[in-house]
C-alpha cells in the first residue's frame, strides 16, 4: 500500500511541524562518522549510543520492513532564557519535556497515516531519545544541512530544530537535498566556550556544555567549570552566533509564539538560582515534573546551579553555598567547595568543612580550595 506523497506532508503540518522531508531509512555515510566518533571516546559516558551501536547504523536490523523516513522539524527559536539570579537555560529546554510533546505529535501523525490505509505496528516512531541518527536521517530528507556546528540548519527556518521522524514502508519520493551551506563562516567553532567543536563537524561531547550539564552524571571536570559561565542546563552558544538565526520565526520579539506546552515553564519562575540549588527531592517532584530540565537530574541541577553561582562570584551566595558545603551528597559538597573559593577563598566555612570531611574527593577539592589563597 502507498500514501501519496501530498496527503503525509499535509497531515505532518497539521499534526504542527514546520518541516517534514522524506528520504532513506538508513543513515548511509553518516553510520560510518557515528563509529569514528563513538571509538575516538567522543560520546564520553553517553553508555546507551555505545550499548545501541548496531541498532543506531543499521535501522533494518529492527525495522526490517522500513522503506523511508518521513524527517520532522519544529522550529522553536526563542528569546534567552534566564532564571532569576543570573543563570541561563537552552532554548529547547524552557518549557515541557519536547520529547513527549514532539512524540505526542509524531504519534498522532503516524495514527492518522494509519487511518489511511497503513497497518498498524509497521510505522516506527522516533524522538531524540531514539536509535536513530536524527541528523543523518533529516539531512538526507533535505530538511536542511549538515552545519560545521554539527547541526542540521534550514536555510528557511535556521538552526534552531528540534527533529523526529516516522520509518515507514512507504515508497516517498527522497527529497532534494536543502540548499545552502555554512561556506566561510566559522563563528560556532570560534565562540565555542570550551572549544568542543575541535573541527568543522566534529563535536567532542566530553567537553560540550550541554553534555556536562545534561548527561554527564557525579564531578563536572575542574577545567571546565570556569567556561560553563552562566549555563545551567544545556547551551546555545554554537546557535545564537549562527547567522541563520535571523530565520527563525519563533519567540516572543518575533510574534510567533511558541505552543503553551513548550513556553517558559512555571519552575523557572518559581525558582532562583540559589533556590535550585538547595533544591529538595519534594519540590524537585511538585515543580519540575514534566519539565526538560528533569533530564539532568535534581543532583545534576543543584551541581550545575553551585558551579554558575561560582563563576558569579557574587558574595551574597556564599551562605547559601556554605549550606550546600553540609549537603550529605559529595557531589554537591565538592562543587560547592569549588564555588566558594571562586568568590572567597579564605572563606571560614571551608576550613571548618575540611576539619570533619571524610569523603577523600571532596577533602582534595577543600584543599584545592584553600590553596587558591
Ligand atoms: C548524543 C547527543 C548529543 C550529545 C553529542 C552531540 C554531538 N554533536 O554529537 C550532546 C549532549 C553534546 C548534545 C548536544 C546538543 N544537542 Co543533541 N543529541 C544527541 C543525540 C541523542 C545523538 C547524536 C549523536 O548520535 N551524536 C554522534 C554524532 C557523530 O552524530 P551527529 O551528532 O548526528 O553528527 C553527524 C555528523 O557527525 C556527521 N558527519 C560529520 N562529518 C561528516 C562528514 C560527512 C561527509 C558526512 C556524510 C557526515 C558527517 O555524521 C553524524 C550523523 O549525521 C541526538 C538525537 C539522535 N537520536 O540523533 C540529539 C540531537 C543531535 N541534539 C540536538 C540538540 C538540539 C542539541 C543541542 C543544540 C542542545 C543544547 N542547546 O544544549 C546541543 C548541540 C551541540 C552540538 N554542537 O552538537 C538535536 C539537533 C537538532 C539539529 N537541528 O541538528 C538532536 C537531533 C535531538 C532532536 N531530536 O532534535 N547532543
Ligand atoms: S553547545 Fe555550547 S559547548 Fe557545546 S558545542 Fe555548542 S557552543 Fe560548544
Ligand atoms: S555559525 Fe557559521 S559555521 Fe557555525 S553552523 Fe552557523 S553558519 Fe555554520
């Protein structure tokens, strides 16, 4: 059975996503980047790309039947969002979980692709979280191109996308590649806070901030607190300098508006950056249910939270970080340990810690702590 072509891109816009392409089920070339990365260490402790390696280069290994992905764009391009106190949060992380308001999306496209004659159980369904090379798969659909950033852009809508996609045993016509290119520019590789694009198309995720913000659980590496700056969760830097951005249509100084679900979550406004970081498990369940941000984890927020106060370096947060230096969870004790000797060094509260610290990583990063003086 086939479903033409017009009738699957006009139920992917009414299903609310700006681009939809149609192109292979496979990855092509790109599983091949995927290996050199993934045997080159660049995935860091991201375990599930290493554990899914053959699912993710070779999709008919689990989808026998796949003919063409049907590649999905929502465009979400914002305005910066900043958390009172000074922190700053990824434009695609502001609002609701985009995973479930994306696949809720992608689920009701693939339902009515079922109404029309599609059996069901044939069509599989991917958002981020999936083993599927996203990029690949969007780029050969010609939902844009592969950028020196690592990112697909849109000549039309810019870099700002977030993807997902339909594999299905539909005969599409593959789409034209989109046109358009990066040619001379290499501002994200420049502005890249911690140089992890270490060349055009490679990322290091090690380094990246939105990796040790996001997905990298316990000690944020020492050498990389400083360039987090002001980043809690995720970053946007290799986007905002891109000059595409000028086609973004989305945010509030554009008059499009996001969709409510992925606006500006209450949490963000409930809480201050010091707030996140004395963070308890109950207000974690209450308010940041459902919320992005949940990926890192309450452990993972309440770090990144102690290591952009330190790199504020403003001394009205040091009693709250002194708090945190008596948190029964290390982790927590050592970065606040880092934060305050960013802002005092001689800070008493540390001296007083490292007398009764047991744990031998966070008494090393009092020491460390004391020796700035
Ligand atoms: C792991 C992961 C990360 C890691 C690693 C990122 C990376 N660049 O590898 C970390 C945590 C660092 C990360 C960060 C971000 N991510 Co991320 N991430 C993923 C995830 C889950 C897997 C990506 C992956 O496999 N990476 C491994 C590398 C090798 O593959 P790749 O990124 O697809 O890169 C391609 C190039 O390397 C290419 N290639 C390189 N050279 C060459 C040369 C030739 C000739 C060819 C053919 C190909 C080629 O081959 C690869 C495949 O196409 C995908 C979702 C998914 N299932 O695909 C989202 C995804 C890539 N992330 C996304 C986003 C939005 C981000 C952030 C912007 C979030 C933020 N603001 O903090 C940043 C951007 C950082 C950056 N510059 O890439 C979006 C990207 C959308 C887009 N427009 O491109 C995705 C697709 C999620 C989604 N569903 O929308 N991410
Ligand atoms: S997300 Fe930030 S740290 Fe990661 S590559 Fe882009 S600019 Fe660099
Ligand atoms: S900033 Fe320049 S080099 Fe980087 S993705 Fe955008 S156009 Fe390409």
């Amino acid at each position: 059975m086939n479903i033409k072509a017009s009738i699957v891109r006009e139920l992917a816009e009414a299903a609310g996503f700006d681009l939809v392409g149609f192109g292979p089920a496979d990855p092509g070339d790109h599983a091949q980047h995927f290996e050199n990365w993934l045997q080159s260490g660049r995935a860091g402790e991201m375990s599930y790309l290493h554990k899914n390696r053959e699912r993710i280069t070779k999709p008919h290994s689990w989808a026998p039947d796949v003919r063409s992905s049907i590649s999905l764009a929502f465009e979400y391009g914002s305005s910066e969002t900043r958390i009172e106190g000074g922190a700053k949060v990824a434009r695609y992380a502001v609002g609701r979980d985009y995973h479930r308001v994306l696949g809720k999306r992608t689920r009701w496209l693939r339902e009515k692709l079922e109404a029309e004659g599609l059996s069901k159980g044939e069509v599989k369904v991917g958002t981020d979280a999936v083993p599927i090379l996203e990029r690949a798969l969007a780029t050969q659909a010609g939902i844009g191109f592969l950028a020196k950033s690592s990112g697909i852009i849109s000549p039309e809508k810019g870099p700002y996308l977030l993807l997902s996609e339909l594999l299905t045993p539909l005969e599409l016509p593959i789409d034209l590649p989109a046109p358009g290119s990066c040619g001379s520019c290499t501002r994200c590789l420049d502005a890249c806070p911690t140089e992890a694009i270490t060349a055009p198309f490679q990322v290091d995720a090690r380094k990246c901030i939105s990796y040790t913000t996001i997905e990298l659980r316990g000690s944020i590496p020492k050498e990389l607190r400083a360039l987090q700056g002001e980043w809690l969760f995720g970053c946007d830097v290799c986007l905002e300098v891109c000059p595409f951005t000028s086609k973004s249509s989305r945010g509030s100084d554009k008059g499009n508006q996001l969709p409510p679900e992925l606006q500006r979550h209450s949490a963000l406004d409930d809480f201050t950056l010091v707030g996140i970081l004395g963070l308890s498990a109950a207000d974690y369940e209450e308010h940041w249910t459902g919320t992005a941000m949940r990926r890192a984890t309450r452990q993972g927020l309440r770090r990144n939270a102690a290591v952009v106060l330190g790199n504020l370096g403003d001394e009205a947060h040091l009693p709250a970080l002194c708090r945190t230096l008596e948190d029964p969870d290390p982790i927590l004790r050592e970065h606040a340990a880092w934060a305050i000797a960013c802002i005092d060094p001689s800070c008493k509260a540390l001296d007083d810690r490292l007398g009764r610290e047991e744990n031998p990583t966070v008494r090393s990063a009092i020491q460390d702590a004391v020796a700035e003086r």
